[in-house]
C-alpha cells in the first residue's frame, strides 16, 4: 500500500520504523513544526522526522489543516491509507476522508479506557493493573473510532511512565503491522467502543507533580512512576525542590506526621505518609543530577524530624 505516516514523539517513531521494513511504501511523513529543545533552545526536528529524513522520505509540517493548500497537498500524495500515531493535532473529517481507505491510529491504552493525550501516566497513576495498545479507525471525535485490534500488556509494579511507554511503542508497532495483513477486511468487521466505560486522560500538568503527603504512600508512588521521567515528582526540602525519581511502599505504617523523615539511611529516605511509609531512592536536588540516596549522602546530611513539603 502507498501509505501516509503522521506522528511525532519517539513512541511514532518506532512504528515508522516498523512500517519501513514491512514493504509498504511510505509515500510522505506528516509531524509537528520544529521545535526549540535544549539548553541552546535550538530548533530540533521531531524522532519521526529524523527517521523520515534518514530514509528520504516526503516530510510535511503543516500548523493544521485549514487551508486548502494543505489538503491538496495531501491529496496529491494518492494514498491508500494514512496512518496516524501521537502526531498531536486533531484531524478535520476532510483529512480523513483523504486516504482511500481512510486513517487509522494506534492508541497506547485499551479504548475506550483513556481517551486522550496521556493514556500511559494516567494508568499508573490510576494504580491500573492492565494497558495495551489499540489500532482504531479515525472519526472526527478524540479517540472516539471503532478499534480493528488490540493487543494488552500488564503494568508491572515497579513500571514508570518511560518503561511502560517503551513497552507500548513496541507492542503497537507489532500490533500495527499485525492489522495491516488484512486492513481491508478488518475495516470491515471493527468494534465500536462503549462510551459508558470512557475515561479520559487529560494532559499533564506540572502542578500535578506536587506531592501531597496527607495521600497513601501507594497514591504516592504511583504519582513517582507517573511522572518520571516528566514532570518528576517533586516536594520541599528545607525551602528547595526536591525531585523525587525513584521510591518504593515500605509495609510498616508510622505514627509521624504525614511528611515527616522519620529515618535516613544508604537504602533510603523514609517518610511518613497518611497511610503507609514511602522510601526515597533516587532524588535531584536544585542544579545537580538525579542520584541515588546512597550516593547523595556522601556529600549531604538529612536529619530525621524534618518535615518535607
């Protein structure tokens, strides 16, 4: 099939890749504007269009699809399918009805669980026990099309948003070549989603990575996973933010004040919580890198009593 990619971020990236070794003919590649990145805030082409240019192949950039230049543009591509995975713009009915046989999209949650922007950090911060990947085809609506395939995968315990995503990337570019040996078919036969059992999986925000420790040290830690490796967990330390990257659920419950250290050592910071006690394994204070405790502690003292946040 002559096919159109659009995607952007590095979980796109990898079903680019798939679909370059499938023997399909990958006729353009659609993704977001440049975008300044780095200290140097330097514009830097998307994963997707660095994969794209790595293989000459047609890239388009387009701010959206409003103008007619952008949809001729398109159109003169004459393909037979556009694939669209986490490009970041909704697509107008007149897009997706471009492609001969349409535009499907491949969704890293188990539709019509987590519409939306950010499936993954919000399963683990659900405390889900399950997630998958889902090949849908579009409609105008967000995520809202009837699904030709998916495939599940159970989130581990100790998976944070980066290990998870990396999991889902791989599974849905497997899954998105599976639906492709017979996609005329399928698009035949699709499963409409039940929208009384939508959730929706609202962008993050930076605000959300604030630790509230009157929570469980179990909502906590799935807030540490959630948001590693953005927007980080992060609490107060004698007035600095400290970024927490890596903790873990100690079964004993403490009688501190939630927030309260209530003891340090090379395994861990332990902190009281509402219910519970977390340990903090992996922290960043202001202007340094991420490290371990142990390794924090051969430069710095804590002193149990203290009260974070």
């Amino acid at each position: 099939m002559r096919i159109i990619f659009a995607g952007t971020p590095d979980f796109a990236a990898e079903s680019l890749k798939a679909l370059l070794l499938s023997g399909h003919d990958i006729c353009a590649v659609y993704t977001q504007p440049d975008r300044p990145a780095g200290r140097g805030r330097k514009l830097t082409p998307s994963p997707v269009k660095q994969v794209a240019l790595d293989h000459q192949i047609p890239v388009e950039q387009p701010l959206n699809f409003k103008q007619q230049d952008s949809l001729n543009q398109l159109a003169s591509y004459q393909a037979d399918l556009m694939i669209v995975v986490a490009y970041g713009l909704l697509l107008p009915q007149a897009v997706l009805d471009t492609p001969r046989l349409g535009c499907i999209n491949v969704h890293a949650s188990l539709l019509p669980r987590w519409r939306g922007a950010a499936p993954i950090q919000r399963a683990i911060l659900a405390g889900d026990k399950e997630t998958g990947v889902g090949i849908m085809k579009m409609e105008a609506g967000l995520d809202t099309g009837p699904v030709l395939l998916e495939a599940r995968c159970a989130i581990d315990a100790n998976d944070n948003a980066q290990s998870l995503h990396d999991k889902l990337a791989e599974l849905g570019a497997a899954t998105l070549l599976e639906s492709l040996v017979d996609i005329e078919q399928r698009l035949q036969h699709t499963i409409p989603q039940d929208d009384s059992q939508m959730t929706y999986a609202a962008k993050l925000q930076k605000q959300e990575a604030v630790i509230d420790w009157q929570q469980s040290a179990v909502q906590i830690l799935r807030q540490v996973n959630a948001f590693n490796p953005w927007p980080v967990a992060q609490t107060l330390l004698n007035g600095e933010v400290l970024r927490i990257w890596q903790a873990e659920q100690l079964p004993e419950q403490s009688n501190a004040q939630p927030g309260t250290i209530t003891a340090v050592s090379k395994q861990g910071i332990d902190v009281a919580t509402t219910d519970g006690s977390l340990r903090i394994t992996q922290l960043q204070m202001p202007g340094k890198r991420a490290m371990q405790v142990q390794d924090f502690l051969n430069a710095n003292s804590i002193d149990t009593g203290v009260e974070l946040g």
